[in-house]
C-alpha cells in the first residue's frame, strides 16, 4: 500500500491516472500526447503506477495498452474508508467509484491482482468445480478443450447456448471462454425484470480471459472481460461484479490447504494422472 500512496502522491502520474480514467487502453503515445512531458519521463512515470499495480498493460497485436487498475483503490477504501467516518477520504471514495463504474473507452474490463498461491493452485480454484461452487456460487460442466461447449450450473440453474464455449486452454497460464447466455431461467433465479432479460439477451457473446504469471511468492493474475457492444447493457453491469467476485477468489485461493488434492474427474486430477502416466519408469 505504500507503494500505492508513493505513486499518487506525484502530480504527473495522477494526471497520467487522469488521462486512463477518461479514456482507458491507450498507448505511450497516446498518453505522451496529452502531457508537457518527454516520452522518457511518461515511460517512467507508467513504470512506477505499473509497480504499484494502479496499471496494468495488455499487449494487442504490436500495441501496448494501458489500463486503469482499480485493485490497489479497493484497498485503500476497505482499509481507511470503511473504517473512518471522515470527509476528507470523501475523495478517495469518489476515487474508487470513478475506477469500478467509469465505462472504457474501448468497453473492456481489465482488473490485475496478486495472489499468495501458485499457478497450478490458483488454475485449479478457477477451473475445479469443487471450488468454483465455494467462491462463485456456479460450476461449469466442461472438458476444458478449445472449442468444447460449456455449460454453466447456478443450484438449479443451467445456462447453455451455441457459441458458449472454452476459447484457450494454456494451463497454469491462460484461460479464456465466452460469457454465459442470459437465459430466462438465469434471469428469474437472479432475479431481472423483463426490460432487462430483453436487453441483455439479445447482446452478442462476450469473452472472458484470465492470464496467471508468477511472481516471487505471488501469482499475477489478470482479468480481461471484453467484446461488448457500444452502449453494452452488460458491460455496465458487470464491473462490480468482478471486482466482488475476485476479491472471493483471491481469500479462497490463499486459504486453500496446501495439500488439498483435486476432486475426482476435475481437470487438475486429470492432469496429476496424466503426468504420472508419462513419467518415466525407473
């Protein structure tokens, strides 16, 4: 958290801050074009917000993008704001509102955090439905293949469609599938109104990815939602959504006994077996 505050404390990088929270997923260029600075200057300044993690960059093609990362803000208002009563971290309040809800240019949802775990357990708190059930509330009934449907199970709830399927499949790494349908029975146990259901049935699929890298002690993971439509019912809807749902995710991850051992049939069981299978005999 100090590093947070060190970054915010300088003018410049709070304008760079500034410039994403108006328009997020820009490039280096882009930013230095809005500031009196040299491309040196900016590229150091981004490289600071990025060690405090209130940046993370995704690679599109030769670009690099910038984005605002609302994680650090969550953490500065659940350990100062929820516990003092005062209006002088009104502004910080205002910060973290401004994160969560602005809408990106680009209608993509980019949040980074750092977990206490490792890859294979963090891959397996994501894809395990033992697990998923515990922190999510759903399961998903898949074999993890690319191109494999996917099924998504809320209690008695099964939301299934055509193009509902499992996009990557890089383990330990990467992990990207389509967002699940919005069905009518998804939207009674949720419990949506009917303008509601309309709207957000009749928007095109979107995607989700989660890419793992180690980090020391820690595991970096980023979440990519993304492939909304301009003016996306959804995609005002979700970044709350995510915010909650990876905060769920990280205290499961870090509380997971180190020696919990996958569910029969899960996928991390099904690649214990395998790597077992081709272990060499001797």
């Amino acid at each position: 958290m100090d590093d947070v505050f060190r970054a915010l404390a300088d003018p410049s990088r709070r304008r760079l801050l500034d410039s994403l929270n108006q328009r997020n997923g820009q490039t280096l260029r882009e930013l230095c074009a809005g500031l009196e600075m040299a491309r040196q200057s900016v590229s150091k300044h981004l490289a600071l917000l990025e060690e405090a993690n209130l940046v993370t960059t995704v690679w599109r093609g030769r670009e690099k993008l910038h984005y605002l990362n609302a994680e650090p803000i969550n953490a500065i208002a659940d350990r100062w704001i929820n516990q003092y009563d005062r209006r002088r971290v009104h502004l910080f309040a205002d910060l973290k509102t401004a994160l969560e809800r602005e809408t990106m240019s680009d209608n993509d949802f980019v949040y980074t955090t750092y977990i206490k775990t490792t890859p294979e357990r963090l891959w397996q708190a994501i894809t395990d439905p033992t697990f998923t059930k515990q922190y999510w509330g759903v399961y998903h009934d898949t074999d993890w293949k690319v191109g494999s449907p996917m099924e998504w199970h809320l209690g008695d709830v099964t939301m299934a469609g055509p193009g509902q399927v499992v996009l990557e499949h890089d383990p330990y790494r990467r992990l990207a599938f389509t967002w699940h349908t919005i069905t009518p029975e998804f939207a009674a146990a949720v419990e949506m109104d009917d303008d509601l259901l309309a709207k957000t049935s009749s928007e095109p699929l979107s995607r989700v990815s989660f890419d793992i890298e180690p980090d020391g002690d820690q595991v970096k993971l980023t979440v990519i939602h993304s492939g909304f439509e301009p003016g996306s019912t959804l995609r005002a809807m979700i970044s709350d959504g995510w915010t909650r749902l990876i905060s769920d995710l990280k205290s499961f991850a870090e509380s997971m006994p180190r020696k919990e051992q996958p569910s029969p049939g899960s996928e991390a069981a099904k690649d214990s077996a395998e790597a077992k299978d081709n272990a060499p005999v001797g």
